[in-house]
C-alpha cells in the first residue's frame, strides 16, 4: 500500500496549537510539567490550584502578559471554585478542549487500616474524586454543546499494583479510574474523549514531602527498585503523556489507563528479593 508524501511528514512541533486547556493542581509537581509543556506546544493554559505564590510564579517565568497562561485560584473539592475556572475559560477563549484533572494529596502515608484516620481517609476522596468529579462535571457542561474535548484525569500506579500505599490513596486512585471508564462511555457520543494517566513513584513535591526525603534520595529508591533501568521517571514523563491524550494524535483513544510506569505493574518482585537476600545472607556465613 502506497503512502502520499503528505502522511510521511513530521508531526507540527505545536501539538495542541489553538487549544485551551485548564489543568488543576497545575502550580507544582506533575502539573506544573504539564503547564509548561502544554504551552510549549501552543495551548491556551489556566491553571486552577490554591498554591497562589507558585502559580503566579510560573504564569509570569512562561509569559508575562499572561496571554497563553494565566492562573484562578481553585479549591477543587468546592463545586462554584471549580464552577468558575471553567467559566473563565470560555469567557476568556470562548471554548474548553483539555479539562486535566491533576489535583491530589496523598494523605497520612500510614499504610495500615488500624492506623487510617477516618477524618485523612475523607479529605483524601474529596480531593482525589470528589474534585475530579467536580473537574469532569463542569468540562462536560461545555464540552457536550460543543460535541468535542478531552478529559484527562492523574491517577496512579497503586489503581494497578496495590500494597505500598495507604487505604485512602489506592482507593481513591481506583475510583478515578472508574469515573474515567463510566465517564468515556457516557461522553464518546459527543465525541468528548476520557482517559487516565497513571504514573509510578517520582520525586514530585507530593511524594517527597510526604516521605520527608530529599528529591535524589527518593530517585535513588525508585531507580533502586525500579523494572526499567537506564530512567529515572519524572513529572515531564505524565506531561508527554498528557499531551499525547489532549492532542489529536489519540483521536480514536477513549477508556484507556495509562501507566507511565517503565513495567512496575506487570510484575511483582517480592519472592525474587527475598531470595535475592537469602541467598546473600547463607552466602556471608
């Protein structure tokens, strides 16, 4: 089967050229990546977090007229903050292609049911899919209309590998990705696309707060353990996959879980370790 030359050409650099995007919890880590890389490729950026200083902070490195990136301070868990970034969008663009719902915390990291605060347990499913909820609701009122748009949701490698994180993350993270499956079949009849991007551990500010280690310490741990080697994951890793989902190069790819993972998941090295270290020990006596 012959090819024109036309289809051989490289892909325009600007992938989300003419867009406009709204990414919450945009001001740092994954989101921050995101904004940037969003911008770079030509997207119209409002990031929605309530980390007022840094947002600001990086509308102004990116663009100091705030002409491709400005900031609305956004309590997802609260539905008219959530009302109001969207309708800022379309009075200020007139449209709403890419509704990334990024914002999470990750809780108490007590990973023990006995030691889960119920009150942590709350707070971590208003933020991790109430907000998401909120952030795909008020997309949709646009969207719908407009019989286009794509709706990405952050949630994580414990939706497919489970045991190292709290009750509430994984919970949480697994209710994203059934949001994510019900929403894209309600959505795919107005052409709107949903998908998840699921990333492994990375050093973001979330996780190493959390943890209370320095950013090369906790790089140092996931390598360590890590099933593809030669990489060390980071934030601009989910940000090449949020502008794969948002551009029209995943025109036809709806429902889909993305794990950015290098093959965490597919496996589970439990036995091998503790082999490993067995064999250590009876080789030291």
């Amino acid at each position: 089967m012959s090819m024109s030359s036309s289809s051989l050409a490289p892909p325009d650099p600007k992938r989300l050229e003419g867009k406009v995007a709204i990414i919450t919890g945009g001001a740092s880590g994954i989101g921050e990546s995101t904004a940037r890389l969003f911008v770079y490729h030509g997207a119209k950026v409002i990031i929605a977090d309530v980390q007022d200083e840094l947002a600001l902070s990086l509308c102004k490195e990116l663009d100091p007229d705030q002409e491709s990136i400005s900031y609305v301070h956004c309590d997802v868990t609260i539905d008219s903050d959530v009302k109001n970034v969207v309708d800022v969008a379309i009075s200020k663009y007139g449209k709403l292609d890419i509704m990334y719902n990024n914002a999470g915390i990750p809780g108490n990291v007590d990973p023990t049911i006995l030691g889960a605060d119920h009150q942590n347990f709350k707070q971590v499913f208003d933020v991790n899919v109430y907000g998401a909820f909120l952030g795909a609701k008020h997309a949709a009122r646009v969207m719908i209309p407009a019989k286009n748009g794509s709706i990405v949701f952050t949630s994580s490698v414990t939706s497919a590998s489970c045991g190292e994180s709290s009750h509430a993350y994984t919970s949480s993270k697994h209710a994203v990705v059934g949001l994510m499956k019900s929403l894209c079949v309600e959505l795919g009849q107005y052409g709107i696309r949903v998908n998840c991007i699921s990333p492994c551990a990375m050093a973001t500010p979330l996780l190493t707060n959390a943890m209370g280690m320095e950013k090369n310490v906790v790089e140092g741990l996931i390598c360590a353990s890590a099933v593809l080697k030669g990489v060390v994951p980071r934030s601009e890793d989910v940000a090449e996959a949020a502008v794969f989902l948002a551009s029209e190069e995943s025109k036809f790819v709806s429902g889909l879980n993305l794990l950015v993972d290098g093959g965490y998941s597919t496996t589970n090295q439990s036995f091998s370790t503790v082999l490993r270290n067995l064999m250590s020990s009876n080789h030291v006596l």
